[in-house]
C-alpha cells in the first residue's frame, strides 16, 4: 500500500517515470503475495497437495525476498525471512504431507 501511495505522489522529475513505473511494479508483487497468502490460508483447512504446495511456494518468495532486502537495505530487512522459513520448514515435514493428503468428509 506505501508503494502505491508512494507512486501516486511522486513529483515527476527526469526519471519520474521510472521510477514511478519501479514504485507500481513493486506494489504489484506485494499485492499479488498478499492475495496468494489470504487464499491459501482460506483453503488450508480443506487440505489438499496444492494448498501445501502453495504455502511452501510463499514460504520460499518470503524467505527470498526477505534475505535479498537484507543485503539491499539492511539486516533488519532479514526479519521477514525467519517466518517464511518456518512456514516452509513445518508445510514440508512428513506428518504435514499425511495430513494435507488424508481422505476428506464430502460435505453433501
């Protein structure tokens, strides 16, 4: 949301432009993360290898994302990284892989 208010009222200078369109492209992908984890975390109580592969594939853009902040920016950037790599650690695990594929009650 900052980087899009950010890019909203950004005075346009030399490289106004580029830099509004680098403001807008970074919103975009906090935006696209922030609706993939919302889904996921609505479908996580259905199970299902997907949800699994979908908490482990944000875990990972968390981990990733928080570690390249971390070298760009500064350590404390790094923060993030640690609950993505929880994230991926516990939706990896074998009692994990049991439960999103056990048979689920049909709801009819």
């Amino acid at each position: 949301m900052r980087l899009a208010v950010a890019a909203a009222v950004f005075e346009s200078g030399a490289l106004g432009g580029p830099v509004v369109g680098m403001l807008l492209l970074a919103a975009t992908g906090c935006a696209v993360l922030a609706v993939a984890s919302l889904v996921i975390s609505a479908r996580f109580a259905d199970g299902g290898g997907a949800v699994r592969g979908g908490a482990v594939a944000v875990g990972w853009v968390i981990v990733l994302s928080g570690s390249v902040a971390a070298l760009a920016h500064h350590f404390a950037w790094s923060a993030g990284a640690a609950p993505g790599a929880v994230l991926v650690a516990l939706s990896g695990g074998a009692a994990t892989r049991e439960w999103f594929g056990r048979a689920r009650l049909s709801s009819a």
